[in-house]
C-alpha cells in the first residue's frame, strides 16, 4: 500500500480548516487513511495509529501531510486534489502569491478587521487574543483547554476596552450576518442571542426558523462564563452590547445552569436592560431549549411552534432493551438526560447529571447511558463529531450488536462547520439498526438555509427508517417512550 508523509516546514494552516481538509482528502476514491494537520505532538502521536511511521525533527509551526492509498494512481490523485484545496486562485487562473501576515497584529491591521477568530492550540491562544484585543478587536476564541485565569484576564481586559471575547471554547456565533464556527444558515431578523452554548444556540435557531422569525446576532461566551469563576463577563458585556444596538428587539439568554449568584446577577442585569428579554437556564425543572424557544415566539407576538418531524414507518416493533444516546452537542446530551431520567431513572454519561452516573473510562454501561462525543476528552488529536463521526458511528455500529440496547438516541447538527453530507454515514447504520430491530431517534438540528439540505437531510434519515425531529426536546421523549412501551 503507497504512502506518503511530508513536512512543510513553517507553514500555518487553520485546525479547523485542517480537520476539513483531512476528512475530505480521507473520503476520495482509493484513500484508506489521511491526517493533514500542524506537527504538534499530539498530532505526531497519531501517526502510528493510522499506519505511518513516526517523524522526528518538527515543529509544532510545521504542516504535516500524510496519506496512505490503495495504490500509486490514488496516491497521486490524492496530493493533487490536495494542492488544489490549498491553492488560491487569481482571475486568470494562475496561482496567486499572497504573502501571508505573520501575527494577529499585522493582519488586523493589513485587513481593518475589528472582529478575530482565534483557533490555534490552548497554549498559545492567550497570546494570539491578546493581540487582537490589544488591536482593539472583538475575539472570538474557538479553542479550548485555556485556563481560567487567562479567560478571566482576556474577558476583564476586554470589558475595559469596551469589546467582546466570545469563549473560549465558543463554538458557534452569528455577527454581522455572518456564521462563524459552527453556524446555521438564519435569516436577518430583530432577536439577539447570548449564549453560553454552541449546539443550545443552534437548537433555538433552528427552531426560531421553522417559525419564520429571523436573528440580529448569536454571541457565544463560551461555556464556563456563567461560572462561579468567571462570573457571567462576557454574558454580561454582550447582553450590554445588544442592548445598544437599535437593531435588536429582544435579546434572549442561553445558559446551562449557572452558579446561583452568577445567574441572579444576569437576571438583574436583563431586568435593568431597556431592551425585553428572554433568559433560560437549562436543567432540571427548567424550560427545555424547545419550551424556551416558545416563550421567545411569544415574546415576539408569534404563535406557538409545531416543530417538524418526520417519523419513520416500522413494520414491527423495536426490540427490548435500554436507551443509548450518542450525541455530538453537550448541551443536547445535558437535555436529553434530564428529559430521560425522569421517565427511566439513572443515565450513565462521561457528562453525568449527577457524579455517581459517571461512566467509566471504557465509556460502556449495562443500562441507559448518553455519551458527549464533543466533550474535550474525547476530541484530543481528533475532529469534533460535527465535522468527523467516525468514532461515534463506530459506537453506534456497537450498540446495534448490543442484545441490551432497544433504542438509540443520537442528534446531527446541519450548518456552516459541519459534515457536509451527514446522512451518508448514517443512513447504511440506521438501516441496519432497523434489521436489528434497534429503533432510531434523530434530533436534526438545521434550518432551511444550510448548505446539507435540511428536507432531503430529514428525508433520508426517515427513508433510512429513523424517526426524525427538529426538537431534540421532543427526540428525547419519543425515544424514552419506545423504551418505556417494551416490557
């Protein structure tokens, strides 16, 4: 089997464009494994695993390239549509020489960008935020494994400057019209969104646009914001910010649950606002994202949401056994258990609703259990779920052969960021849960706008034989009630 294994020495190339990149070049005829990736260690690791022999005398600033085929032809195939994903193209079709900016400053400053999207490994992302703010740049930090302290650091010295760092580890933001990270395809609309939740943005989005009512912005604060830490600074900033902004008529709150101190603060600060709100903290006894998108609707003067479904037809019925929930989103994973518990009793989760639900390293359980596949500890040196599924499809594989699994829950997250065709993957799965007689529930969180195709999408998870949902809110209560209906 050919292989190749290059080192572009000092060039930079985006994580998530990478990770694009490497699933891509993965999925052209003949590949059997590719990693296009910057030579960090943990990248360098990975190698062995995916049947390459390890590289010595890199550097974490160097391009690593890496691809193995079936043969020489698929091998040169494979580089060239390579170079071709990397080239920048002029107008008369002769490749452009572009000399790259070297630091955050000097391309802010080339560009008269006021917004920085900041995706490089945690270590140095401080550094590069820094920078941005020191530009008088609103940052949007999408990486993660940052300190607490730095996060602070970046957060008040962008309260003093009077800007907004979104994150880290923020996922999802919509500003100026324009989707960032993991973004869905909105409309223009009057609703401001702040969130301390990627996939719960895109819950509500997608459910806002099912109803017609379009969004002004999404800004993301990044997960620990509401902490008792951190103290809601960037929720806080950004709520000021929407408030301001003559183009906002309501500005709606997303938050798992915070620190009681933390989340009487935002609600005081959301009372004070001239501007109406919505704020939905997530959690037990709390409005799930489907329910709060309803107070948003009628915030609006909108009538309530039939949220769409597409349900599959079965010739018999699923099979006994537990609900297992395979879930790219936390913040889906966080509802789906709450929603579930209620019926079913414990879910076993590596993102446990309470400690003694923690599963254990192996991540496997005899009863009901709900894996974050987004959760850090599962993306080290690996694309995020939205981008790569393999290794949740790998567990969906399993659990169909599982004699103790009835049904599986899983979501699939359409946008900008995202698999561009997910139900590829998933439908030869979902056929053959349903041989298995394993029922499928999907939450298919997208809108009408996104590039997958939100319909077609829906149509052949369903064809497939999976029920299908917009609300992951009423996905979790379908599956729990297949569960709940087998003796």
């Amino acid at each position: 089997m050919p292989k190749t294994v290059e080192v572009r020495r000092g060039v930079y190339r985006d994580s998530v464009a990478l990770m694009q990149l490497s699933h891509t070049v993965a999925g052209l005829p003949g590949v059997e494994a590719a990693l296009i990736a910057m030579a960090t260690p943990l990248n360098l690791g990975l190698l062995p695993g995916l049947g390459f022999e390890a590289t010595a005398g890199t550097s974490p600033d160097d391009l690593l390239v890496a691809i193995s085929a079936d043969d020489d032809d698929s091998l040169s195939s494979a580089l060239g549509r390579l170079e071709e994903l990397f080239s920048a193209r002029s107008s008369d079709g002769k490749t452009a020489t572009i000399v790259a900016p070297r630091t955050t400053k000097s391309a802010l400053r080339r560009s008269g960008a006021h917004l920085a999207l900041v995706s490089v490994p945690g270590q140095h992302a401080f550094v590069e935020a820094m920078d941005a703010l020191g530009e008088d740049a609103d940052v949007m930090l999408f990486s993660d494994n940052v300190s607490v302290d730095q996060e602070i650091r970046l957060k008040d010295e962008a309260h003093g400057r009077g800007l907004l760092v979104m994150g880290p580890d923020c996922g999802t933001a919509i500003v100026g019209g324009v989707g960032l990270g993991f973004a869905n395809v909105m409309r223009p609309g009057r609703v401001g969104i702040v969130a301390a939740s990627g996939t719960g943005a895109q819950q509500v989005c997608a459910l806002l646009d099912a109803a017609d009512v379009g969004v002004r912005a999404v800004l993301g604060t990044g997960g620990r914001d509401l902490s008792v830490t951190v103290q809601a600074r960037s929720t806080l900033d950004a709520m000021r910010i929407l408030d301001a902004d003559e183009g906002t008529d309501l500005i709606v709150v997303i938050s798992k649950p915070p620190a009681g101190d933390v989340a009487e603060r935002v609600q005081a600060a959301a009372a004070e606002l001239r501007t109406p709100s919505v704020v939905g903290f997530l959690g037990r006894g709390r409005d799930d994202l489907t329910a709060l998108t309803a107070n948003v609707l009628a915030a609006v003067g909108r009538p309530p949401l039939d949220s769409p479904r597409w349900p599959a037809e079965r010739s018999r019925p699923p099979r006994a056994g537990a609900l297992r929930g395979l879930f790219s989103g936390g913040t889906l994973c966080d509802e789906a258990m709450v929603i579930a518990s209620e019926a079913l009793g414990p879910i076993g989760s590596n993102i446990p609703l309470e400690p003694e639900w923690e599963l254990g390293p192996d991540l496997v359980a005899s009863g009901h259990l709900m894996i974050d596949f987004g959760d850090d500890r599962l993306t080290q040196g690996r694309p995020h779920p939205m981008i790569d599924s393999t290794l949740r499809l790998e567990r969906f594989s399993q659990e169909i052969e599982d004699p103790s699994c009835g049904v599986v829950l899983i979501d699939v997250v359409l946008g900008h960021g995202s698999d561009p065709a997910p139900a590829a993957a998933l439908v030869p799965v979902i056929a053959a849960a349903r041989e298995q007689d394993v029922a499928v529930v999907v939450s298919l969180i997208g809108t009408r706008g996104d590039p997958q195709g939100l319909e077609p999408t829906a149509a052949q998870l369903q064809s497939a034989g999976a029920d299908v949902y917009l609300s992951n809110a009423a996905a979790a209560r379908a599956a729990t009630d297949l569960v709940r209906r087998r003796p």
